[in-house]
C-alpha cells in the first residue's frame, strides 16, 4: 500500500506497485526504477 498526503494512492503487489509510473504519481516527478534480483532501487529523474 503507497499513501500520499495520508491518503491510499495504491494497493497491490510490489511488483505492480514499484513501477516508474506509480512511484512518479506518488513522488510528483519523475521516476524510474531499477531491479537487480529481489533489490529495487527508485531514482528520481
């Protein structure tokens, strides 16, 4: 579950959650993850 401003934004698999596109949603800029394995590292573009 992702929470922006004390508020659900997304629920589901951390797969389907840690995405470039969700986490940008939620950050509010641009965003791209990267997956090594089980590791998943976000960066901020």
């Amino acid at each position: 579950m992702l929470l922006r401003e004390g508020r659900v934004l997304a629920e589901g698999a951390k797969a389907e959650l840690l995405t470039g596109a969700v986490l940008s949603d939620l950050f509010g800029m641009a965003t791209t993850v990267e997956r090594r394995g089980d590791w998943s590292w976000a960066h901020l573009d």
